[in-house]
C-alpha cells in the first residue's frame, strides 16, 4: 500500500507498462471454450472443417488442371479445371473488345491502378498533385479506351466490356456521385424550404426504386424523352444512373455525419464571420465526413459490385463478359472454376478498398479527438 | 467609422460613442419570453459584467449582440450597424464582434494554428504567412506559443479557452463577448484564463462578460449589468454594485454568490 503514497503515480508511469503473455492454451480457454455454447460451436466448425478441407484441397489443389492445351485434359481429371482461366482470360477480362487491341486495356488499366495507388498516399492527397495527375489519367485511358487519333483504331463503347467497364462504371459512379451526395444532404438540412423539398423529394423516390429500375430507364425509356438526332450515350446514361442512385444512398450517409456535428462548431464558425460555404467546407464537411467515413466507404464498395447489374441493360462487364465466355460448349462445364476467378477480382478490389479505408481511420483519429 | 456607408449607419451623436446599443428588445421561445424589454449601452472600452441566476437570460442577451439568436422586438445597434436580416451586415458584425463560449467550440480537426488562422485568411483574406505570424503573437499574449501545432484534443480546458480567446482576438475584434467563459473549466485551471481576460480588460478591449467570477467582476468592470427573469433589473457601477445595490432581487442574488 505504499504505492498510493507518491504523488499522480509519477514513479509508475516511469516504468514500462506490464507486458501480457498469454499462451496458447490460455487463449483457446478464453477464445473458444468460455462457456458451453462457444466450446459446442467450437466442436462443430473443427469437424466441419475436418470433413471439407481435405476434399476441397484435393479438388482446388491436387487434382486440379492448372494449364491444358485444350478442353481434353481437362475432362480426364477428377479435380478444379482452373486451365480455363489461362485459356479464356481474354474475353472474360476484356469482353467483345477487339483482339488485337486490347494491349491498349491493359494500358488504360495500369494507369488507373497507377493513379489510384498515388491518390490513396496521404502525403500526396494535394489538390497540386491529385488534379493534374488524373487529368492526365483520364485522358490516357480514354485515348486508349476510345483510340482514334494518333493512328488507334477506333473503339465504340459499345464494344467496351469486361474490366475496363467495371472500372469505367465504378470511377465514373463514384466520381459523379460523391459530389452530387454531399450537395443533396447538405440541402437536405437546408434552411431554405424550396431547396428541401427539392433534395428530400429526390433522395426518397430515387432510393423507393431497384437500381435495375434506373438503369432501364436510363437505357431504355430516357432517350424516348430526347429530341430527334440529339442521342447520348448508352454506357454515359448507366453510368450517370448509377451515379444518381449512388448519390441519394450516400447522401443519407453523409447527413449522418452532418448531424453528429455539435451545434457549437457551427457557432463558433459563424461567430468568427465565417459565411455559408466557408464554414460547410472548412469545418463543418472534414468533421463530418470523418465520422462517417466507414459508411461512405460502404456505399463505395457496394457500387463497385453493382457494375455488375449493367448486364440487364447490355453492356459485358467482367461478370457477363464470364457469362458470355462459358457459352462455349467445351468450356462451359467448367462455369465454377470462371466464376471463382472472378470473385478472386471481386474480393481483390473489395478488400483492398476496406483495408484502405481502415487505415484511413486509424490516420485521421491520431491524436484528433474531441 | 468612415468605411460605413450612410444607409447602415444609424447615426445620431449617441452612437459615435456607443459600441453596442440595446433598445427595447425582446425575445420568446416559443410561449417563453427569454427576453423582455432589454435596455442597454455599451461604450466603446467599456467593460461590462452580467451576472443573474441561470435561466435569466444573460446567455441569450449576449449570443443576440452577434445575432446568434434572432432578437424579435426591438432594436440591436453594434458598432453604428442596426442588426437586421442583411447577411452581409451580420457577417460584417461578427468578424468585427469576437465571442468565447461557455464549452470553448474550438475546431477539433484543426491544430491550433490553423483554428486561428482560418477566419484571418478566408474572412478577411489574410496571406497564409501574414495570418500565421498574427496567430503566434497572440498565442504568446495568452502564453501558449509552445501548443501552435497540438490539436485542441490534446490540451486542458484552461489551455483550449485561451486559445478560444486567441482565435477571437486574431481576427482583431472592436468588441469581445464572453459567454460563461469559465463555467465548464476545472477550479484551477480558471485563473488562468481569467488572468487572460484581465490583461485584455487592460488594453482597452471593449467586453461584454456573462460571468459568476465576481472577483474578476470587482477587478475589471466598468459596470455591472444585473439580470433576473428575462430583465435587466439593475445596471451600476461596481462599487455601488456590490456594497449598496437598490433592488431587492438583486441583493438576495448577491448574498446568495458572495455568501460562501
């Protein structure tokens, strides 16, 4: 008891925080078997694993058909024919594209990732930096998309597929949507009565209806409404639907946000003479945004996998680009091996997008807590 | 006062010398009457102490003076500027009118430097170097230069008030109003802040001060402002404040703060 004697425990805090060792039986103790129904589902999920690994392995590892010349091998063996990856991974990434171009997607492809890879470092996250760098990356990849000067043949989008289209339809979502969102929740919260309505009114019917539903109009009923010879394009209307439908999703988000904002911020703001949009942007956004950062990050992720949906209105992202390819007769029984491959993309987009958005939170909440 | 066009101007020989003019103004929430018939002058290097028990409108008095409440009756006069629904006349008001809240309301995304910055550089278009060198002298005026680049997170109630204090002051106000400025702080971190505020009283400042500090009161004020009920019930130099107020309200009120 001598301890409590020296003064806001200076000596303790001198000393290194005790280090806890836990070993690995401890830990099976407190993580798997505290209490009976943890040890019963522990029980379980071992022998579910005992009886499905060892014949999932055999199928996906040992058995299975990495490389074949052709459907033969394939057929002959017991485990994954994964051969049909190697053989058919044109089409399935690259859609109805033409063959012999599609040296400029992987271009357009590797400077996407290039860019988004400089974008997503902090240090670079500047306006000097992260404007110039994707008007230089949009314009490379849609030179490359698109081609037609500087001796490209040209491409029409409707001949786009596969992953470029996904990556097109999710850039172009995300880039479109975020800023309309943040307008549509901050009129949402809007004083003036017309602005609410307005933003209110189309938040709730676009959210009250199916994407699918969009998309069809956007593809189908819209250009009923345009004027003879004006014509926009098809793969311009999903992606602006996408967009809006996007927007009033992650409007609600962001409103969120908005209202976690203590009403002092906006009077402190307002007290230093601070007008309207100075404050939305310099105090009011940042802290919001913040706080709902794993929700927008969501939505974001979510729009990434609802560029499949476009294959109702005819266009082959990776998904139905795959779909397309298993028509062949000789490849087709192997549809799991594809669809697997494309979850493999699925999942690597997904998951480097979740994991960033984790270590976006970590950075942010350093030492920046109320 | 020359860069105030006619039109804003309220001119008449009083109000070249009064900083803030309260004339009959009343204010209801709702059913409530928060205000009631406010009469008050305030002039310029004057420091004036409000006090009344909680609920007595003095909050409210004050956060009308920059229009963060909407006065219903009445007329507000700041500066020789009527307070009016004119939005460039309110913005113009409060970057020239600074105010220090009862929970401080520092900007917590923001370091220090850049809460004292950002209304300096994007209010009165300020350059970035020329805001920051201004931050820095204030920062050390309220003895916290060491603290520039911390985030309001990380420093104690004591030390964020007194930067709530530097920002209003970078913006180098004609008027300074506190509200309950060391209400929400731990007794020893309130002198500090108060020894702050004083120094300020010194230079000249023109202070509005909604306080229980009656020590600080008796140091600094020109003149204490009494509320009670949504009324200012008595108005007196501090002297005669303290040792023979009239009003029997006002004396109950002071019995009860100075009796223990």
């Amino acid at each position: 008891m001598t301890d409590t004697v020296i003064p806001h425990g200076r000596a303790e805090s001198d000393a290194p925080p005790p280090i806890e060792k836990i070993g690995a039986l401890r830990w099976a103790r407190q993580n798997l078997f505290n209490g009976w129904l943890n040890s019963l589902l522990t029980l379980v999920a071992a022998a579910g694993l005992f009886y499905a690994l060892p014949p999932l392995i055999e199928w996906a590892l040992l058995d299975a058909v990495w490389v074949a010349a052709s459907d033969e091998a394939c057929r002959q063996a017991t485990g994954a024919c994964w051969a049909v990856v190697p053989q058919k991974h044109r089409p399935m990434l690259f859609g109805v594209y033409p063959y012999d171009e599609h040296w400029r997607l992987i271009v357009a492809l590797l400077i996407y990732v290039v860019a988004i890879c400089v974008t997503l470092v902090p240090r670079f996250f500047r306006r000097g930096i992260v404007l110039p760098l994707w008007i230089f990356a949009l314009t490379g990849i849609g030179l490359m998309l698109w081609g037609g000067v500087f001796g490209l043949t040209y491409v029409d989008t409707s001949q786009w597929g596969g992953l470029p289209l996904t990556m097109v339809l999710f850039t172009g979502t995300v880039v479109l949507g975020m800023p309309i969102s943040v307008l549509l929740a901050l009129g949402r919260r809007s004083s003036l009565p017309a602005v609410k309505t307005v933003c209110v009114t189309f938040i709730e019917s676009i959210r009250g209806v199916p994407l699918v539903t969009i998309l069809f109009v956007s593809a189908v009923v819209f250009p009923l409404f345009l004027p003879d010879g004006v014509d926009i394009n098809k793969l311009f209307r999903a992606m602006v639907g996408m967009a809006i439908f996007f927007a009033c999703y992650q409007a609600e988000v962001i409103r969120g946000g908005l209202q976690a904002i203590p009403r002092g911020q906006y009077e402190a703001a307002e007290a230093l003479g601070l007008g309207y949009w100075h404050m939305t942007r310099k105090i009011i956004l940042p802290q919001a945004l913040r706080i709902c950062l794993p929700g927008i990050m969501n939505h974001i992720i979510a729009a990434f996998k609802n560029t499949s949906l476009v294959l109702i209105i005819g266009l082959f992202d990776i998904l139905t680009a795959t779909s397309a390819v298993l028509q062949d007769p000789l490849w087709s029984r192997f549809f799991v091996e594809a669809y697997l491959f494309v979850a493999l993309v699925y999942f690597v987009f997904c998951f480097a997008l979740s994991k960033y958005s984790q270590g976006l939170e970590r950075r942010l909440s350093e030492g920046r807590r109320l | 006062m020359t860069d105030v066009s006619p039109v804003q101007t309220v001119a008449s020989a009083a109000s070249e010398e009064s900083a803030i003019e309260l004339i009959g103004v009343g204010k209801w929430y709702g059913e409530f009457q928060a205000l009631r018939d406010i009469n008050l002058s305030v002039r310029r290097g004057e420091r004036v102490v409000v006090c009344g028990p909680s609920g007595s409108g003095k909050s409210t008095m004050i956060r009308c003076i920059n229009r963060l409440e909407v006065h219903q009756r009445g007329t507000i006069i700041v500066d020789g500027v009527e307070l009016t629904d004119n939005l460039k006349n309110i913005e113009r008001i409060r970057s020239d009118v600074g105010m220090v809240f009862q929970s401080f309301n520092l900007f917590p995304h923001l370091t220090v430097m850049d809460n004292l910055t950002l209304a300096p550089m994007w209010v009165r278009k300020k350059p970035k170097a020329d805001a920051e060198q201004i931050a820095m002298q204030y920062l050390e005026r309220v003895q916290i230069p060491e603290q520039a680049f911390k985030f309001p997170g990380q420093l104690s109630g004591g030390q964020q008030q007194r930067v709530a204090i530097a920002r209003a002051l970078c913006m180098e106000p004609k008027i300074m109003l506190f509200d309950e400025p060391t209400s929400a702080l731990d007794p020893e971190m309130i002198k500090e802040v108060l020894d702050v505020m004083v120094e300020l009283a010194q230079s000249g400042m023109t202070m509005v001060v909604v306080t229980h500090e009656m020590g600080f009161a008796k140091t600094v004020a020109d003149t204490m402002v009494f509320m009670d009920n949504a009324e200012v019930v008595e108005v007196a130099p501090p002297d005669q404040f303290f040792t023979n107020p009239t009003n029997d309200r006002t004396k109950l009120f002071l019995s009860q703060i100075l009796s223990h």
